[in-house]
C-alpha cells in the first residue's frame, strides 16, 4: 500500500510537472502554441473520465460525445446570460451533463455488452439530430450557438462595442502572459493553458483516489465478472451508474473548457466520430491506466494538428534532394496519408498499436522500462560475478 501511494504520488508530480512545463516541451516539436496545447488538456480531461467508465468496468460507451456537446452548449448559455466569467459557465456544464448522463445512463444501463453501447450510440445520435434541427431555438442548429452583443449578461457590465471575451475574474483565457524565447524557440504561456492544465491535474487527481478507492475496486470486480458480484446478492447496477455520471460529468466539463476557451458550441461535437475519437485515445493509450487516456489524447490531438497540415508543397520539399522522378513518385505516395488523409495514418498507427501493443502505449513504455532495467540487473550481475572473492 505505501509503495501504492509511493508511486501514485511520483507519477502525479511527473504529470504535473510535464503539463507546467508544456510551452517548453512542446515547443521544440511544433505544438508549443496555446490553442493546440489546451486542446491536449481539455481532451485529456474527456478521456480521463472515459477510462473511469470503460477501463474500470468494462462498459463502452459510443455515446460519450453527447456529454461533451451538452457541456459547450451549457456553458455557451452562461456566457449570454449571466457573465462571460468561465466559473459559472464550467460548473453548469457539469452539473447539466451530470443530469444527463443520469438519464441515460439510467436506461441503457438495463443492457450490458453491445446492446449497452448500442443504446449510447442511439442517445448521441439522437441528440446530435435534436441540436441540428428540432432544437434550433436552443442550439441556433447548423450554424452554431454563440455570443452576441445584444445578450443580457446580466452580472457584466454594458458592452463597449465589441464581443466580450471569456476570462476568469479579469484574466482574458486569450491572453498570453509570458513570451520568452529559450534556445531559439519562442514560448507562450497563456492563462487560457494554464486553467485548462490546473484543472486537467485536478481531475487526474480525483481519477487517482476512484482507481485506488473501494469504490474503483468494485468497479474492477464488476468488469471482471459480473454475474458473480450479482449472484453473491450485490446489486451492481448504483456502481455502474455512479461511474457512467462521474465519466458524463468529465465529459461535460471538457465540453465547458472547450467553450470557455472559444465561445462557440456546435452541434458537431455530439456527432458519433467525436465518440469514437475518445474511444481511440483511451484503447490507443491503455485502458484501465492511470497515465494512459491523457498519453492517448496527446498523441490523436498532435497528429491531428502535425498531418493535417501537411499539403503538396511541403512533400515537395521532403523529397527535393531526391531526383524529379523519384520525389514525385515519393510524394505520391506519402500524400493519401497526409492532409485530409491523416486519418489514414491514424488508423495504421491504431492497427499496429492493437496488433503489437494490445495494453497500448502505456504497455510499450513498460516494455522498455522491462527492458532496460533488465539490462540493468544482467550488468549488476556480471560485475558481481566479474570481482573476485576476498
């Protein structure tokens, strides 16, 4: 138990030290610029409540993004109404998708396995419908609900002119603080990063104490075998609900963060892809870890931004020191899988990872951890048997 906490208490100074530390991380890999590095918080923090759901028991939810449009949506709301501070935006978004996710939660939960996923598929795509079109008063339906002049907000103050902007008690999430340069890269270090990062460290945090919590210990005994549980007369269903709320709640609270960072909420975050999305960063980084879903989220959202923005011209550079002929050719081949294509990429890469490495990342940096201290012992080993005895 204390080496437990030992190292549950290393690995969360590590987390914490990395996402402070990010601007000068990141910066040498092209992704040290705010907008992309909230991103990796802010799916960090959708995919860390996944995992509470589907790494501890077992049940996959392709209905996850429903949640994440519900919690823009709400707090989208907050900003037209009462103010454009993200407090009250993020704690309604939360609160709402937590109601929601008890909705659903509470009827699809009758089911298990791949009619339970079903029934979330089912739900999100139909409250992606109702927000495209029935719900238009609501939502503003295609184009998008967003902030405009003539909103009350009723806790600011009158409008100068121009669009408000989100801030936390006068700290506009825009603005960058600080902006050195450190070994020729130049760093940004903006409030809107630093809100989404403390906040992913705080549910990180709280996704901690369930893993090691009774409650997390059911929640592993319920995916390891539920008709045992149920015929030892625990009833297993209030568990399965309370971790189906508390993954729903994360999910709105990454909705909110995305909201509060860029005041628009669009009926295509609840799209079935979005689902599907933190279905792949969790698998992708390790279901049922600790560090996985954030690893996860990191590596789809870089790539997303890295390859997407690769076009013709950029291949053709690749390829120059090739011959016409040869770099034509290479850069014809490269190119269905950059650019619009990245997801092409995505899916060898996911191929590969479940082929080779089922436990995800997390299960290939413990390889190499394996394997290294391995060598390690082998070393120690050959030095002791290399002195000679006195």
């Amino acid at each position: 138990m204390t080496s437990t906490k030992t190292n549950d208490a290393l690995l969360f100074v590590a987390v914490a030290i990395a996402a402070l530390a990010a601007p000068l991380i990141l910066a040498p890999f092209g992704a040290g610029y705010p907008d992309l590095m909230q991103r990796f918080a802010i799916y960090g923090i959708f995919a860390i409540g996944f995992n509470i759901l589907f790494g501890l028991t077992g049940y996959l939810s392709f209905g996850h993004a429903a949640f994440l449009g519900v919690g823009s949506y709400s707090a989208v709301w907050m900003f037209k109404l009462l103010s454009m501070n993200i407090v009250p935006a993020i704690v309604l978004g939360v609160v709402i998708s937590g109601l929601f996710a008890l909705l659903i939660g509470f009827i699809s939960l009758r089911r298990s396995g791949i009619y339970f996923s079903i029934l979330t598929l089912a739900f999100a795509q139909m409250s992606y419908n109702l927000a495209y079109s029935v719900l238009t008063p609501i939502t503003n339906g295609e184009t998008g609900l967003q902030i405009l002049l003539s909103d009350p907000r009723v806790l600011d103050g009158p409008s100068n002119g121009s669009l408000p902007v989100t801030m936390l008690f006068g700290l506009e999430m825009r603005d960058v603080f600080w902006n050195p340069t450190v070994f020729g890269y130049e760093l940004q270090f903006s409030y809107g990063y630093y809100v989404c990062a403390l906040i992913m460290l705080l549910s990180f945090y709280i996704s901690m104490r369930i893993f090691r919590s009774p409650f997390g210990m059911m929640l592993r005994a319920v995916k390891t075998n539920q008709n045992r549980l149920s015929y030892t007369g625990i009833n297993t269903r209030p568990y399965t609900l309370a971790a189906f709320v508390i993954s729903g709640m994360y999910a709105g609270l990454a909705g909110a963060l995305l909201a509060s960072m860029d005041p628009l909420a669009g009926a295509e975050r609840m799209q079935w892809t979005a689902s599907g999305e933190v279905v792949l960063m969790v698998i992708l980084g390790g279901a049922g870890t600790l560090l996985g879903p954030v690893l996860g989220a990191g590596f789809i959202k870089y790539f997303e931004n890295i390859l997407s923005k690769i076009n013709s011209n950029t291949l053709d550079g690749w390829f120059a020191f090739m011959p016409q002929g040869m770099g034509d050719a290479a850069a014809w081949l490269v190119s269905p899988f950059v650019g619009s294509g990245w997801h092409l990429t995505l899916g060898v890469l996911f191929m590969m990872v479940v082929i080779f490495l089922p436990g995800g990342l997390m299960e290939g940096a413990q390889r190499i951890m394996n394997l290294v201290s391995g060598k390690s012992r082998k070393r120690a080993g050959e030095a002791t048997a290399s002195t000679p005895a006195e």
